[in-house]
C-alpha cells in the first residue's frame, strides 16, 4: 500500500513539473527570440509577458482541446490542419493585438521604414518576415512540447492500467485458487471428524471446535490479502491437532514450530497442503510410518520442510505426484504471488517424500 501511495504520488508530481518547466521555456524563449532593439529597450516586460501569454494560449489549447479531440481518438490527420490554422489566427489576431496595445511612435515608423528599405535591397531579412518565423518557431516547439507531454502522460496512464489490470487478474486467480482449497480441505477434514465420532465422541467434539476455528480463519483472516505469520502458525496448529486424533500410536509425529519470530506478512494458507498431503499419505500400518513438520525464521526468511514415509506397497506409485489439486494449486499460487522469489524443492524416494519450501517475506510481498 506504501508503495502505491508513493507511486501515485510520483504520477501526480510529474505532470506538475512539467507544466512549471513548459511556463519557464514560454518566459524564456521570447527573451532570445524577440530582435527588435528599439523596442525591447523601451517595452520589454510588457511585451515578454504579452509574448508568454500567447504561447501560453497555444500550448494549453493544443494540450486541453486540440490533441484530446482531434489525436486520440483516431483522427490525426485533423489535428496538424487545425493546429496550423489556429497558429495562423493567433498569428493575426497577435498583431493586431499588438498594434494597439504597443502602437509605434513617429520614431518607431520613421525607423521601420529605413529597414524595410534595406530589406528590398537584400540587405537583411524584414522585421515582418523575422517576427512571422519567430512566431511559428516558437509556436511548433510549444506545440512539440504539448504534444510530448500529452503523450508521456497517455503512455503512464496506460502502464498503470496494465499494472491495475494485472494485478487485478493475480488477485481474481488467487481467490479462485483459494475456493479451490478450502472445499478439498473442508471436505477431507469433515471424513476424519466422521470417523471418529462412533469411536471417541468427545474428541469428535474437540474437532469440531478446531474445525470451527479454522474455518473462522479460513473465512475471514485469508480473505484480506496476506495474513501475520503468527495467525498462520495457530492455523497449522489446530490443524495437526486435529489430525493427531485419528493417528495411531505406530505413526511417528514430529512437529517443530518457533515460538519466537519475527511476526512478518505471509500469503494465507500456503503450508497447509504440503501439511495435508503429508499427513493423508504418511499414515500407514506397515514398516515405520513418520511425519515431520518444521518451520524455522531467519529474520524474514521463512523456511519450511514437510517430511513423510511412503508405503508405495499400499499406495502405489508416486501417490503424493498423483494427489490431485492440492500441490498444482500451490505451485501456480507460488507463480502469481512471489515470482522468482522462492525456492520449491520436491524430492521423493522409494520410501521418502520431502517437500522444502522457502522464501523471503519481505522480498516476496514486494514482487
């Protein structure tokens, strides 16, 4: 959320700077532009502010009307003829304009006269022919300017909506990743509440009340994007404990979990398939069945190992490859949520299934 503030921030800013910076080229630009000595010794504020002002006119009238309405929505070829014709009328409406704001004394005709003179000889350039390509200089280059403005801001907008739209997508992905675990579990964990409750009433009452729980978190704490690591570990909890119930005493448990870490922000749910998985599969009644399931911090670097024996005698082969949504669901959930920013390592053997999964929180959650 910091993040989005910060950059939301930027976009605002930049635009913002931009015009400033344009205001400062339309102040300048007259000041280098402007030749005619007498009057730029006699008038020169005025006319610098007068010239600014007009250059003003033609960007925001480009920016705010012109390129919006005639350049994006598919008529281009209307906007260069209306932007030369809109030169052209401020061009003519500017003299006018400065004829009778700055009317030239009987000097000023006296002098204009003499180099309109020199011009016929070829001498130099007219005062007139200068100030029309000094205009039309300086009006192409605040048009360029309105243009590449209007565009930099049209191509923002545009990689901020991807943005939007991907990570609108990631979060509808997600959530469809997330129904899908939470029946598959749901529905695995009522069969062993079942089970148990002809055998031991008592304990399929604990059950339920685990269950009851877990579903609170389930229903509520996951659907609020990431959840505290805290919460995630009570969750894991509860859920062994349910599934200590229904294990014999020949099934080895070993379950290690810190009780001191740093509380950082973790994905919901992410363990609890691996744990699943190891618990469905890891239970027999033949050789020396054991589930190990550990979790230990470094900082913000989470690592997780779930560990169980496979009976392929009894299961068949590879059962824990073969299990249905849990694991594909993971890895897909492990894509859309970290990118790169984890390392997955599956390892199975004739009598072994292993599961090491482990990531940065901190780098993840930035990804």
């Amino acid at each position: 959320m910091k993040n989005n503030r910060k950059n939301n921030t930027q976009h605002k800013k930049l635009p913002v700077l931009l015009h400033i910076m344009g205001w400062i080229i339309l102040f300048i630009l007259p000041q280098f532009l402007f030749i005619s000595d007498s009057i730029w010794d006699k008038r020169t504020t005025f006319i610098i502010f007068f010239n600014t002002l007009i250059y003003g006119i033609i960007f925001y009238v480009n920016y705010l009307w012109l390129i919006p309405r005639l350049l994006h929505i598919r008529r281009g070829l209307l906007y260069f003829p209306a932007a030369l014709t809109f030169m052209i009328l401020i061009q003519f409406g500017t003299l006018q304009a400065f004829r009778t704001l700055f009317p030239p004394s009987e000097n000023d005709k006296k002098e204009y006269n003499e180099i309109v003179k020199e011009e016929h000889h070829g001498k130099f350039p007219g005062p007139r022919r200068m100030g029309a390509y000094n205009f039309y200089i300086t009006s192409i280059l605040v048009t360029g300017f309105a243009l590449g403005l209007r565009y930099g801001e049209k191509a923002r907008l545009r990689e901020r909506e991807m943005k939007e739209l991907e990570k609108e997508k990631l979060d509808s992905e997600l959530a469809m990743l997330k129904n899908q675990i939470s029946p598959h579990f749901f529905f695995n964990t009522l069969n062993n509440i079942y089970s148990l409750i002809e055998i031991n009433t008592a304990d399929a009452q604990t059950s339920v009340l685990n269950l009851s729980k877990m579903m609170r978190y389930m229903l509520y704490e996951s659907e609020h994007g990431n959840t505290k690591l805290s919460r995630e570990l009570e969750f894991m909890k509860n859920y062994i404990d349910l599934m200590k119930l229904r294990l014999s005493s020949k099934v080895k448990l070993t379950v290690d979990l810190p009780s001191q870490y740093e509380d950082v922000d973790v994905p919901p749910l992410l363990f609890i398939t691996f744990i699943e998985n190891a618990f469905k599969h890891g239970v027999s009644y033949q050789g020396n069945p054991f589930i190990e399931i550990k979790l230990f911090t470094e900082g913000s670097i989470i690592t997780f190992n779930a560990r169980n024996s496979i009976n392929r005698h009894v299961q068949g082969t590879n059962p824990q490859v073969e299990s249905g949504i849990g694991l594909d669901n993971v890895r897909k959930r492990l894509a859309l949520l970290f990118r790169d920013n984890y390392d997955l390592v599956i390892e199975e053997t004739e009598s072994v299934y292993s599961v090491t999964l482990k990531f940065d929180a901190i780098k993840a959650s930035l990804s």
